[in-house]
C-alpha cells in the first residue's frame, strides 16, 4: 500500500480523484486540501462518495509526507510551491497547466506571462501514456494533460504517427464539450438557464491548450475550435484534415488498430448498423477510454477522425491514476477498469 | 467461480446485468441471449461494454446449464417458460414482474389476466434484501423487482418498520422517473423530440408496480403518482403521510439510522448546507445505493420523505446481484462497489 | 398608444416584459432600468431582442411619468420606495412579492420581518386576473403573482369554487419547476454541472408562495413540495385531494368547463389518445395559457388535479400584461396570442 | 384575406406551419392533411394549438381549391402528384426535397434515382428569399430549404457574396443539430434514453443536403459534417474556410453588414462582452431570424463563420411563410415577428 494525497480536492478533478483513489486496491488516501471548503466532509462536496469515506477536508498547511502527491489546483498556483511539494513527496502528479510546457518561451507565448519557475519544466514528463509510456515509467514528475488537449492528441495520434496526413494542410479540430469543463466555480454563462440546450462556439481558436497539440504532435497547422453543447461530462474532437495522395482505408486500418492494440484505453468504434457506430463521450461517462473513429472521402482525401472521452477522466484524472500506475510499476489499469453505463 | 447466464440480455436490464457480472470477482458470464440481436456482439448494443466482452448473443434453445440464470425479458415470458429454465439451474433470479406477487388472485388483479403457473408463485422470495435478506439466502428462485416499487418499499421502509405513521391516513406516493424506465423499446412518447424537457404526469394512480408496496409492506391506503421528467437514469420518489401523534423528530433520526445501519446500500442525506442537502437520483447512475431523506412539519404531522435510486441499479440489476450475492453466501457488496459519479 | 416603462429590466421578469410590451399593440415602451447592465443595450442582456429594439437601460433616477409602470425588481425593493413611483405613474403593476398579501401580520409570517409600508397592502389588487378580473379592471395598483402560487391557485380553482373537495382534509401540492425559477442571479446549486439532470426536492414545505393560496382560496390545509427537475422553463402543479361524498366526475367536467369558459388563458387538458394527454409545461414556454387536468379514484375519493404554466408567462409577465391589457380597458389577450412551440 | 391549405400537416414542419399560419393576419388556413391523423383535431397531435383551432385533419383526396397550397409531405411523394396538386392552387410552395434542385442529373446523383418529373424541377425557384427575392416575388411555384442547407447557404453567403473566401480551398461546414430534423417518426437513435446527452458525428460528408449549398452558392469544395447535440430545435453551421490574401476585419464587416441590411431576418451577434456573443440556436426557437457571426485568424487567413438558425422555422416553414408573403405581395415579416425566448 502506497500512501497518496491531494492538494486541491473540492474542484471537479480533485472529487473525481478522490473517487478513483478511494476504490483503488494499492493505495490509502492520507488527506485531501480544500481551501473553500476546509473542514467539511469529503462527501459533502462530492456527495457520490458518502459512505466510501469519513476524510474530510483539511488545510494545504497540513499536508504530511506521501508516496505520491497529487496536485489538483486552478492553474497557476502548482508553480510557486513546487519547492515545497517537492519536499513532501518523491512522485508529483499535476493536474494543472502549470508544468504541461517544456519551452518557458512557448509558455510565456500562450499563457501570457512568465512561468514562475522555468527550471522546474525540464524535470516533468507530459502525462498522456499513449504518446509517453516509457518515460512516465521512469518519471518522478508527471504533469497533466488538458482534457481538450487529450481529446485532440488522441484524435490525431494514428494519423500523426504512421504519416498518413498533410502536415501543411490545415487541421482543423472542432471540439463539443460539456459544462464540467468550466470548473466548480462555474461562470456567469454556466447558470443552468443559460447554458442548458446551447450550441456555444466560444472559442473559435487560440485555445490554450493548443499548445499542448503543438508541443506533442509536431504539428503547427492546427487550430482548436470550442462549441459548449448541452451535457455535464464529455467531449468530442471531430478533425478535418487531407490524406496524402496514395493513402488508402486499409492504410488507416492499420494504423488505427496499432493504437488501439497498444493501448489498453483506445478503442476503435467504427460499426456499419446499431445506434453506437460512432465514437460518442455519453457512454464514457466515468471510465478512462479513448474511443477512435474514422471516415475518408476517398474523391478529395478529406478524413474526418473523431475522439470521443470523459474530459474529467481520460481527459484529467483518469489519466492521472493511469500514470501513477505506471510510475508505480503496476497494470496501467488498475483502478480504471469502470466501463462506462448505458443508456445514460 | 460459478457460471452465470442471461435469458433476455438485450435489454436496458439486461445490459446492466452484463455490465455488472462481465466485473464481477467469482462469476464467469457464459451466455446472453437476444432474439433481436442474434449474433451480434454484445458490445454492438451495449456499446459501454466494448473491449471488455467478445461475447455474441445466442438464442435461448441452446443455453446450457449454469449455476445462476438470470432472467431479464419482458413481462409474462418467464412465467410460461420456467419449468424449463429451472431444469437450467438450481438458482433463478428474475427480473421481470412474473414472480413478484404471492398470491395468484392479486396478480389477476394488478396484472388483468391469470398467472400461467400460479403454482410457482409461492416459490419465490421477492428479491428486495432490505426486506428478505434472511429468505433470500436460502433461496433458489427470487424474484426481480419494480422500480417504482422499490423507490416506494425503500422510502416508506424506517417509517413502517418503526411504527411511526399513521395507516389509516392516505400516504401519497409522487414518483418522479427517467426515460431508462420505458425500456429500450420505447413508445411513441419516448422520441427525444417529444421526451425531452417533460414534466408529463402520466399515471395518476393504478401503476402496477402498486401492488408490490400493498404486498411488501401490508399498507393499503396508498397510491403512486408518477411524472416522467427529463434524465434517463433515476427515480425520485416523494411520500406525503401522517405521522402517528406524539412522533419527534428524534424517533425518525432513530428509525432511519436503524435502516442504513442494517443495510449496506442504504444512506441518509439530510444536510443543513451545500448543494446536495436531499436524496438526488442524478448522483446514482450505475450505483446500487438507495439514498433516503425525510422532514417532518411537526404543526401539522406531515412527513415528507425521499428516495433516490438509480433504476437499473437498486431499482433492477444491481438489486438482483445484490440477491446472487447474498444466495451464494458471498459478501452482500461484491461487484457493486461504484459509487456513482459527480458532477453528471 | 399608451407609455410604458420597466423598473428592474434585466432580470428574467424583466426581459420577458419588454418581449411582449415591445410587441404589444397599443403600448410604447420608454424605458427600462438596470443596475448591473446600465448603459448596456437591452438587446446585450436579452438576445432574442436583438433588431426589436434600440432600447439601453438607464438608471431608475432618471425614470419619467407613463400610463403604466411595471416594477420588476428583486423582492424588498419596491415596497421602500412605492410612494415615489406612485408620482411618476397612475398604473403601477409589481411582479415581485411587495405587495402580494393584504395583511401586515400575514406578510410578517411568511416573509420573517415588517412590511415597510403596511398601508399600501389594502390599495393593491392581486393580479390574477382568474380570482379577480372585475376588481383589477377598476385597480390603480395590482401586485405580481407568485409562479408556483399561480400553478397552485389555478390547479385548486375549479375545485374549490365549485365547492368539491373536503377543505379538512390534507391538499398536498406537488410542484416540479425549471431553473429560470432561481432567478437571472442564480445560486451556487444553479451551475449547470449540479443542476442539469435533478430531480431535487429542495423544499418540502414552507415555501413563501404557500402565502398566496392560503389568501387567495381560503384553504388553510395546503402545503407546497417543490422539486427541481431538468428544464429551464415551465411549472407543473400536481395536487393531491379528497372530494366531498358524492362528487362524480360528471361534477368534475362541469367544474372544469365552467372555468375554462371564462377564462381565456385556461384549457383543459384530458385526452384518451395521443402523445399530449395531460397538462405539460414544456409546449407552453412563450404562451400564457395555464393547462388544467384532473383524474379521479372514485374508489378513494382521491383527486389528482394538474396545472402546467410557463413560470415567466402565466407566473409572472404574461399574466402583468393580461392585468394592464383589464385595466386599460383592452381585450384581455392583446400581445399574448403566442401559442407555444410544437415540438420543442 | 386569401386560402391557404396544407398537404402533411401531422409532422414537424406541417405542425409549424399550422401555428404561422393560424396567426397570420392574411390568410385563412383551409385544411390540413393526415393519413396517420386522419379525423383527429389538429390540437391533438400538435398540443400548443389547443384553443387555437378546431380544425380537423382530413383527407387528401378531399383538398379543395386554394390561393395558396402548401406540400409538407415526407420526402419523395410531392413529385408524384405535383400535376394533380398544381390543379388546386396557382401558388405551390413544397417544404420536402422534391423539387429543390434544378439540374436531374445533379438530382439523381444526390438522391440516388431518378426525379419522377424531371420537367417540373425548372418551374421551380429554390426558396431561400436572401438568394431569390425578386424571382420569389414573381414565382408560382417554390420550393422549401434543406434546414441544414440553409445554416450552410447562410453561413457563406456574406463571404461567398462579397467574393472574399478562396473557392479551391476546402470549405468545412461543421453542423450541430437538434433532434426535431429527425422528423416526428423518429428512428431506432431518437429514443431518449438513446438520444440524451449525445455528441453523435452521424455523417461526416455526404450529406443530401450539400447539394442545395454546392447548386445555390456555385462552391464545389464544400463538406457538410453532421453531429446530433441535445436539443430539441436548432441548427449551428460552423464553417471553417481561408479568406483571400489581403482580406481584412474590415472587408468581414462591410460584407456581413450588407447581408443584415439588406435582409430583415438576418442578424449579426459579434459581441465583446456579456454572455450571448455568438450565435446560438436556442434563443431563436419559434424566430425566423438566421443570427451570423464570424472570426477572422489573420496570421493564418482561417476564418470561423457561424450561422444559427431554427431548423423548423427559418431551416423549413418559417421560411415557406416568409416566401409565401413574397409570393402575394405582403411584407416579407408578416406573422414572422415571434422573437424566440431568453432563458429558454
């Protein structure tokens, strides 16, 4: 048993964190940091863990020596305190944007302001297993991953990979995503009467995360463009790019099922007759899965690639628990292996 | 490990049966039938299941012997068949509303026509372990239950089993219920178009599910209002009775504590601040909890209590596991561990 | 034409207001205040006004005489500075909770403190034009009426008129209501994360509108149970009744038609067939129609009653400009043809 | 006043027609045709025009003559009987596919077989009035819109116009769409328990409806990508194209200020603050309006233009109405002037 901790436990990511550690077979979850809701129980905040836990809410000052700490705060705190939480624990996983960039410049470029501790971005390993299995493993600092950012790499990463796509085309990635997104504090737009049945394209690009395509895939053609629409949990990439010339479907196949074999969370939906021949984030409600689908326009070279997943699990602390499962040397799974309900 | 099978898994209960036993640390799943679905993959229609199952529907001639079989069909199937099924297993759970009566002219009554094998009727134990956990252990055949019904059994339970309304006085029921309920199916009404944003107050009274309150808990004077509103998975239901007089709010702490002591599943909400003060459905989704609430207008001796479940889960295939659970003498949680999730 | 002007514009209230007055045939809107939004166009804060109107919002100081003046402000504003707007107009309607009840001792009971102007109760009219069109039609001053204790006056009116249901017995009013309800401020529970998906019955009993029916009916026995459910907006009040020995259905349609007849904005909703046969909320959003149902269990005398009603039309704006179109001496429908939307 | 009838009045856009054309100062609404309905009041299947109209529907073989004769029939039956039809009414105006295209060929190569009156497809104007105003005027017979054709039109008509976007570049139209374009029979994926809470990229291209955009707009490199959001009515058309070397901010306004001058129903919502700065469907429900936005990326010449619009109203019979007052002479917006709602 590995002992765990989480500075910033109220927030979205924080509870479902929380609801991962709480079920999961080799650690003990020593205490969990609110600011807001310091001294509260646990299950007041997040009231699906009622029962499952007595741990309530202490303060940051609080926080003792741990296997691995977990780092779950609005971006921008993690970088002033590194040095302190370091001191506190030889595993740091952050959930935050704070130490996602190697490049203090490119951070400066898309956050618009210096990075508090430039030096310390060297020493963190971008968490998406899929693209950094090995140095995870080896890693003593791993950081987050944008769950707009995830869906994105994830939904260019066959294509990437076996260089089966113009790399000077355009991509354009139109991301749907729900109101979770927002965090718990929420927004004057996130008041149910005002963000219920919405197609919101707030963001037609310039998304900070980006950045995190451009850092990982090596493409920079790439735009990210945001539509909020009515649901809690979820987003979909749906990416438009051009095939090169000669590159057929069973080019794709093959690629696609690479992934998806390497990959215990990919999974390919591509069927010909059902209700589900598509990928869809409804279903992933909860689970850790990346689901992959595809259609090419064999007459222009148009792909259409779609990523669907749960934005505060693949996309967040799914990925989290993933990576600590691996710098842990344990199945990469474990602790992930809820599948998502249907219907939902 | 012991073999389980599933006659009818095709279905929204079904599905959830799957997804539940596929998870499950001492069963072995063998088949799952389907008329509708012969062949297919499991997945095909459960598609939360992919990469978990590479099981295919068969037809129900060639389901083979087991040591639990599940039955989750429609309504007045099981009973025609269940001489065959149980020359199947030693152990039948069925979902269904075939077996749930006792008594074959109350099932005429509630259900308009004659049971096809009354004589079976008393071989059942009615599958709800908050009211027959002792029974169910030493049963081969326990019946399903009705969702309504055990939102109803489970809100009513602390105040009947202590003695604490009033039985004479009328005890209005207001079930308030997700789409999940019309069955994957559907009906005319069940078009997202025509079923989304509802508040459609579709039955009044005479639900059958009725019948399973008047039989479980000997109240007669008791009716279910029910509203479909817009979510697929939950049901609230609201009880309005009379306490008898002299009855504190101590005496309910009492009877409800008593209640959630005594049954794992069972939790009390009942805070004085944050945003989930009261039983909510929405937190349930793929978990077995039954959430209950009360408040008491001492002036008047009106209560008004709560209980949230999640349908499919307490309210069908999480109770019926609940039920192998307790018939296979293993630990009455095993496999239904998921906490449900927030926010959602 | 006569002038018009709003106090407290911005709200949800508010905006309905200046959709139908900025419609309405025989009225000119001159102006309409807002703190938050001053100096903004209406149309920033109320997009469906975009080209209808090049109305800003100005600071209420600045506020000149009209025919009319709508007061739209959160409750406890009004009654403070009702002697003021009194000079600037001989026709004021209040939709908030000011002036709603007649008696200061009453209004302290519900409302926990002292009416500040307990001589200005007596000169208002309550305005619902269904409990007293002939007096609004000669009032200077009418109030608002509350949203659930319209769908509740108007779900017993027929009942109580017609002199049908025990008056000892228990009225148990169950109302399931959208978000609009919380206001254009909303609360930390209305983020559409916590609140999309509820069924949440938030308060049991107590609720301030309870005032309302026991003032307007005369029924003392009553008590309101509201649930939030998914929508955003529309009321349903589902009440729970006996009728007096002998009441026949036949009484029941006689009742029913009787005020159907009379009222304009009322129907009946009893339909054996069809997708719509029981009052629903969600095709009157937009509309001023409150939608009446009733079934009877002539086994029990028990009675359920339902009135379905856009909160923001027939709970709040739709019935004030009903109330100005009476007292100016205009056909009571005027600017309120719109029927509601099919499917939505 | 003049005779309208309406030929399909039971589905979805034979139901909006019937609330345009009920509230239409200028028209007398005749009959409406039901095979499914047939004998049933018209309120019956449509709920929100209770009150509003006894009308019944009847057979088509019983249609009389009229002024103006509306089709809005599933697709493919118009074109069968268009000869019996154009002996009723001089004015015909089809709301389905069969005559919106003017080329045969073009027409079998989108709809798979040949037309069944080929030499009826040139008597026809495509009725979009923001593309043939002057020809609608002086037409006797027009066809109805692709709803998601016009988000699509719409969404590149300033640019297309204005000459401002490169033709051979690909031109992306991501659509995002509610569940009402799926008609009132629905399919196996419009269950809500299917339906709710989806991101479903059901048609990545190929789409029928391209072809309306690729005759109307003479762009050849255009793509339509479908994706079924939770909603109920209401289309997004986000399209991704590259301006022309040189095109600046400047050039966008000029163009889009035209197209909302020249074109009562034509909005541009490109606000810098509050929280509708973008198009959005949900406010324009029951509204004509098609509301424009756009985002100019000048580093990289990548415009993101938006269209909103309500897929039954200016996507189908909102449109027809408009056309319909073209066609007799009458002011473009006449019983077009609902704004929609905020919140909704």
């Amino acid at each position: 048993m590995k002992t765990v901790s989480i500075i910033g436990g109220s927030g979205y990511g924080g509870g479902e964190l929380l609801r991962l550690l709480l079920s999961h077979p080799n650690v003990e979850v020593k205490q969990a940091t609110s600011r807001s809701h310091l001294g509260e129980y646990v299950y007041q905040v997040h009231p699906n863990l009622r029962k499952k836990t007595q741990l309530k809410f202490t303060d940051v000052a609080q926080i003792e020596k741990v296997d691995v700490l977990f780092l779950a705060q609005p971006h921008g705190q993690a970088q002033h305190h590194i040095e302190e939480y370091a001191a506190l624990s030889e595993h740091i996983i952050d959930l935050a944007a704070d130490f996602r960039l190697r490049d203090p410049e490119f951070y400066k470029k898309w956050y618009g302001e210096d990075h508090a501790k430039p030096e310390w971005l060297k020493k963190f390993v971008y968490g998406l297993p899929e693209l950094h299995r090995e140095e995870i493993t080896q890693a003593k600092y791993v950081s987050g991953v944008g769950c707009n950012a995830t869906a994105s790499n994830m939904v260019l990463l066959p294509l990437v990979k076996a260089g089966l796509i113009e790399l000077d085309s355009p991509i354009y990635i139109e991301i749907k995503l729900g109101s979770s997104e927002s965090g718990a504090e929420g927004n004057a737009g996130s008041h149910h009467a005002e963000r219920a049945n919405v197609i919101r394209t707030f963001s037609p690009f310039g998304h900070r995360h980006t950045a995190e395509v451009i850092q990982e895939l090596g493409v920079t053609n790439v735009s990210l463009t945001m539509t909020a629409v009515d649901l809690v949990r979820g987003v979909l990439a749906t990416a438009h790019a051009k095939v090169k010339d000669g590159v057929t479907m069973k080019d794709l196949w093959k690629a696609y099922r690479a992934v998806a074999n390497e990959n215990p969370f990919v999974r390919i939906v591509k069927e010909q007759r059902g209700i589900y021949r598509v990928p869809e984030p409804k279903i992933l409600a909860g689970s850790n899965f990346a689901d992959l689908g595809f259609e090419l326009d064999e007459s222009t070279g148009h792909i259409v690639a779609m990523c669907a997943i749960d934005n505060l699990m693949k996309g967040a602390s799914g990925t989290a628990v993933q990576c600590m499962n691996l710098m842990m040397g344990w199945d990469e799974t474990l602790g992930l292996e809820f599948p998502g309900l249907h219907p939902i």
